[in-house]
C-alpha cells in the first residue's frame, strides 16, 4: 500500500492513470478538465490515505461525521467532480463560486477560471473551511478565497458569478444562488427529487432555470438554513424494509403494506429492454405523485420476500395498501433483459397495470439519455399541476421529450 510519504514519486503517474479512467468512464471529455485534474495533487487534501483509495476514479473519502457517525463533509469521488466541472463548462477568467468547501475541487476550479479568474468557496462549518484553506495554501493556492457561512444566505459583498456550482445535497434553489448568478451564468446543484439525487446544470431563462444536461449522483446533505430531511417511513418490523421520500404529504398506510407482502405476489413482463436504469429512475418518479423510493434489506431479497432492486432502491408507486415495483429478467427476445413489475395487496392488478403503463411509456418515447427537460420555477410564478415536485422556494418541472 502506497501512503502519502510516499506520494512525490507515485502521484504524477496515479493521477495520469485516473484521468485516462476518467475519460474511460466519460466523467472527462475536454482537454481542461484533463489537464486540471492531471495538475492538481489530490493526495494533498486527504493526508494519511492510502493514495490508491485517493486516486481511484470513483472513491469518496469521508472528511468528518457527526455524533451519529454521519457523513457531513467529505472529498467527493473524482469521477463527480469531474462530471459536474464538464456540466459547468468553465473558462479562463471566470468568476466561480463553490457551495461547499473541501480544497481540492476549488483548487480544480481554480486552474479552470486561470490568473485573470476568481474563486469563492463557501462552507458552513468553520472546522471545514479551516482545513480547506490550510490545504489549498499548502498546494499554491491562495489566490482562492474561502468563506465561512450558510450559502442559504449566499456570499455577502460578492458580485455576481459566471458559475456557482454547489457540492452538497441541496433540497431546494434558495433566492439567493438565483440572485448571485449572473443573466449568462450557469448553476450546477446535485438536487434532490422525491428520494434521489441529480446533478443538474441551469442556466437561466427569464424567471426561470431550465436546465441544460443532468448526471446521476449523490452527496451528503446541505446543513444550515436549507437543510430538509428525507421522510422515511418504516413498514417492516424493526425497519426492515421502507419507504423513502422528501415529500411530506404522503399518508402511508404501513399496517396495510405490511399485510400486502404475506399475499402472494403478481407478477407481469413488460415486454420492454431493462437499459438506462437511471433514467428510467427518474422518469417513473417524476411521472407519477405516488412513486416513492422503496428499500429492503438484504435479508429480505436474501428470503426473496423482494427483488434485488429492492435492496439498492426503486421507485415503487403506493396505492393505500397496495404496492408495485420493477425488477429485471434475462428474455433473450429483447435483447438480454426485460423490466417486470412485481405487486402486492388487493389492489395488485390495479397498481401492476399503472406501472406497466409508464414502463411501456418510457420504452416507446423517451428511452435515450437527455429525454427529459428540468424546469425550476420560483414561488409567485405560475407552475404546472402536473408531474410538479414542490418546494419551500419553488417548484420542479419535469417534461420529457
């Protein structure tokens, strides 16, 4: 195992070595982005790590926990990072401002915007935003400004900037993120939407933010003023298996659901490819308001009380005390497998159906990357009823295509 007194001579080819499985990975796709991650001495910004855990592509190193043993700050893996500074598309001179401190990313946006740009980065946590300046000092980066305080609030004093980009799990767009971009900027925010999370990139349009790409991700939760807990609700006994969401409003008739799975189950082929499960993901939660995230544990897939997908999470649509979700099967005749909707309860034909509906929905129209458009419309401004996710702020709009 290589540590880091051992990084001057191992690091240069390490970090050639993850660039090439970066662009392997299309986390990378432009030389800048290559040449900034090939530049940057990750290895700095996480002392005492093994540098083969530090360099590989797609390795988060947790920073610092709570009491609860909690992530709350932590070095996201160079895979995202790179994937959300393609989405932000930075050049020299930009003025950038990071939500969410942790050294290494605004020492990576920093050899984007060049001398003639400007770097902000902001962090909640003084202990936080302490170590990010040591680490950023250490490497030849003072020229980055960082800021203690809740971003809920954005930066005070600050004009405004080319990019914000936010590296923390952020429920909503607060007013001042939109007040602190500039009329041709660009905000890059992994959002969270009824249980998961997307990378998505805006740029404004009037009142409005439409969005111009989104990528799969996840990151540990905002603190301060807009942090927003996911709603969790238990069915299982002793937890064993939920429901997962950050809506409020749904009524979970749990006694019932926990009846629902002693039935014998249903189960209907679709006749659709199983591919692009996480847009697939995103499609079934945003088309449908009684989609919840459903989750077992694996003693439960273990007893084939569930399927697989249970245990990494999948949208389930909830009906009182009826429920249905996907799985996958191989069916060479749709070319290696096919999606099949698995219910429980009495209304299990009912909810099967419905699922089946938007499972052959997607396959039909929107089976491609990019299908859907994301649309983030500020409170006092009119906004769909349907298919809209709301928030403190404003409303999510999702349309596909």
């Amino acid at each position: 195992m290589t540590t880091v007194r051992d990084s001057e001579d191992f690091s240069p080819a390490l970090r050639a070595t993850m660039v090439n499985d970066l662009r392997a990975m299309g986390a990378i796709t432009s030389d800048r982005v290559a040449h900034a991650v090939s530049t940057v001495p990750r290895h700095r910004f996480v002392p005492d790590q093994p540098l083969e855990a530090v360099y590989a592509a797609d390795h988060a190193v947790v920073i610092k926990r709570d009491d609860q043993g909690t992530a709350t700050s932590s070095l996201s893996s160079a895979h995202i990072q790179s994937v959300m500074l393609e989405q932000a598309e930075i050049t020299p001179g930009m003025r950038v401002l990071e939500i969410g401190s942790g050294g290494y990313n605004a020492a990576l946006i920093a050899e984007l915007v060049g001398d003639d740009g400007a770097v902000v980065s902001v962090d909640i946590d003084p202990q936080i935003a302490d170590r990010a300046r040591a680490c950023l000092n250490s490497v030849g980066y003072e020229r980055v400004k960082v800021v203690v305080g809740d971003a809920e609030h954005g930066v005070p004093g600050e004009d405004a900037f080319d990019r914000i980009i936010v590296t923390a799990g952020a429920w909503d767009i607060p007013p001042a993120w939109r007040t602190q971009l500039a009329p041709a900027g660009r905000l890059v925010v992994p959002l969270r939407l009824k249980g998961i999370t997307r990378s998505i990139a805006f740029e404004t349009e009037g009142e409005e933010l439409t969005s111009v790409s989104y990528r799969l991700s996840g990151f540990v939760p905002m603190q301060g003023d807009g942090q927003h807990h996911e709603r969790v609700y238990p069915v299982g006994d002793h937890g064993s298996w939920g429901l997962r969401t950050d809506d409020d409003t749904f009524d979970i008739a749990a006694s019932e659901l926990r009846a629902a799975l002693e039935r014998p189950r249903l189960e209907q082929p679709s006749g659709t490819v199983f591919d692009l499960p996480d847009e697939l993901e995103l499609f079934l939660l945003a088309s449908h308001p009684q989609m919840m995230m459903l989750h077992a544990r694996p003693t439960l897939i273990e007893q084939r009380a569930f399927a697989a997908s249970a245990g990494r999470g999948v949208p389930a649509l909830v009906r009182g005390g009826s429920f249905a979700y996907r799985t996958k099967r191989e069916n060479a005749d749709v070319g290696g497998f096919e999606t099949v909707v698995i219910a429980h309860g009495p209304a299990a034909e009912q909810v099967a159906a419905e699922y089946l509906g938007l499972l052959r929905c997607w396959a039909r129209d929107h089976r491609r990357r990019g299908a859907a458009t994301i649309r983030y419309i500020p409170v006092g401004h009119l906004a769909p009823t349907d298919g809209a996710i709301s928030k403190r702020h404003g409303t999510v709009a999702i349309t596909w295509h």
